[in-house]
C-alpha cells in the first residue's frame, strides 16, 4: 500500500514534467510533417509497413529511449540529493515501498507517452493506406513499448545507484551512447579477434546474437523484419565496422538478418527472442539498482 502512495504521488509529478512532454511535442511534430506530406502523395504504390521505417527512425531510435531516460534518471537520486528521503523514511515507508513507487510511477509515465506514439501510428497507417495489416502493426506496436520501458528501467536503475544528479545524468547519458555508439564497433572488434577479420555480408551466428543483446539492435533487427525493409541505426555501423560490398548499400535491404544468416535462424535471433532481450532489459537494471540502493549510507 506504501509504495501505491508513492506511485500515485510519483506519476503525477512526473507525467507533469515540460521537459518531456517538449520532446514529445517534437516527435509529434515531426509525426504530424510525415503525415502532410504523405497526404500529397501517391501511396497506392508504397508498402503499409513502409510507416514502420519512419517511426523506427524518427521515434524508436531516438525520441522515446530519451523521453525514457529524461523520465527516468532523477527517480530516486532526486529524492536523495534533495533529502526527501529521509521524509519518506519518516512516514514509515521503506527503501523496497520507495523502490517500487518510483519504478512503477516512472515506467507508468513511460507507458503513456509510448502508447501515444504507437497509437498515432497505428492511425496514420490506417488513415494513410487503404488495407493495413493490423497483427503486424500490434506487433510493432508491443515491441516499441517495451523499448521505452527497457530504456525507462536503466535510467531507474541508474537512478538508484548514483548519489548525485550528474552521476545519474552521465550513467543515463552514457547508457544510449553506449548503445548506440559503441556497441556494434565493439562486438566486430570482437570478430576481428576471434575470426581475424571483420564481419561481412554473412558472419557467425553468435557475431548476431551479441548485436541483438543490445536494445536498440534488437529492437532494429526485428522491425526491419516486420516492415520487410532494413532499417539503418543512427549511424550506419555496417557501413563503417563491417565489411559487406559496396552492392549491400545500394540494396539495403541484403543487410537483413534473414539475409545474413545461412539456413534457418536459431531461436535467438528470432523475433520473440527480442521481446526477451527487452524484458531482460527491464529486471537486470532495476535488480541491480535495487541492491545498491538497499545497501548504499543514505546519510
């Protein structure tokens, strides 16, 4: 009941937050500029799952793991570095009431402005097309909100283990740019060790799997495959850390994973496995941060 309070109090705070509803205004924005623009075009000829390419781009990959992390980040060291804390404390609350109040209010927040996101495409595809295939759209639509709350449990977590706001902000800062710009040339540099090369239009299976650890891959690899399409990264890593012919960049879509593994795919590159990933995304953050936050000197 403790952390209900918490929760309750917590979400209405932060679902207040202008900072994070200024970034999804510009989401919306870009959203509302995609749809004017398709409206003066032919779209008899353009793929229903075509819509999953941009929202990937524009919102999956960029706008919600930082409305997450925005969300996110001052949960818990907020409260501690104000001295709040010991008022909760106070008020017989306990670090697992406080733990649980904030996660599930912050996660809520997360799962508003997710679900706004994905509502809005399922409209626009419906609005702009005249058949859309639903199954796969609620597909897209479940994985997109699980990346939000993947990324929204890491700034938590993060959160819970800093002592100060700029030891939260870099791990939540650091956290993205990690997953964005560092793991991909990390996993081929990996290859280059194991196998002597770098990584080309086929590679091992397990040269995959580290990829799809990562939530922003798994989360890529798999609506590429939804929308039947490749879908680049903010940074083209095949381009820079990979060594596929100059053909696979004017034939984007060779560098899909059902293209670059031969034979059937093992189950831990299939599609449910990054629901997986996502999950596993969500419990090891907030299980680590909850260990450190039980035993951390509030004082």
């Amino acid at each position: 009941m403790s952390s209900t309070l918490i929760a309750r109090k917590d979400f209405e705070d932060a679902i207040r937050s202008k900072l994070v509803w200024a970034v999804m205004g510009v989401f919306l924005f870009l959203m509302a500029l995609v749809a004017v623009s398709a409206s003066t075009q032919d779209l008899s000829e353009v793929e229903p799952t075509q819509l999953i390419v941009t929202v990937t781009n524009i919102g999956g990959l960029l706008f919600i793991p930082i409305v997450s992390l925005i969300v996110g980040y001052m949960a818990i060291v907020g409260e501690r570095q104000s001295g709040s804390l010991r008022v909760l404390f106070g008020l017989s609350h306990s670090r697992w009431d406080v733990f649980v109040g904030k996660f599930v209010s912050r996660l809520g927040v997360v799962f508003v402005a997710t679900l706004l996101t994905v509502v809005l495409t399922v409209g626009m595809a419906v609005a702009m097309f005249d058949s859309v295939p639903l199954g796969t759209y609620l597909g897209y639509s479940a994985l997109t909100i699980l990346l939000g709350l993947a990324f929204a449990a890491i700034a938590v977590g993060v959160s819970a283990m800093a002592s100060s706001r700029m030891q939260a902000m870099g791990g939540a800062i650091g956290s993205y740019v990690v997953f964005s710009l560092i793991w991909h040339p990390l996993v081929a540099g990996v290859h280059y060790l194991l196998e002597g090369s770098m990584p080309g239009l086929e590679a091992p299976e397990w040269y995959f799997f580290l990829l799809r650890l990562n939530p922003l891959d798994a989360y890529r690899q798999v609506s590429s495959e939804l929308a039947d399409q490749f879908i680049w990264g903010i940074i083209g890593m095949e381009n820079i850390v990979e060594d596929v012919p100059d053909a696979a960049f004017e034939n984007p879509d060779t560098l899909l994973l059902s293209n670059r593994v031969s034979g059937e795919l093992p189950f831990y590159l299939s599609d449910w496995f990054a629901a997986v990933v996502l999950l596993t995304w969500i419990v090891v953050p907030l299980a680590i941060g909850y260990w450190r936050f039980d035993g951390a000197d509030l004082n």
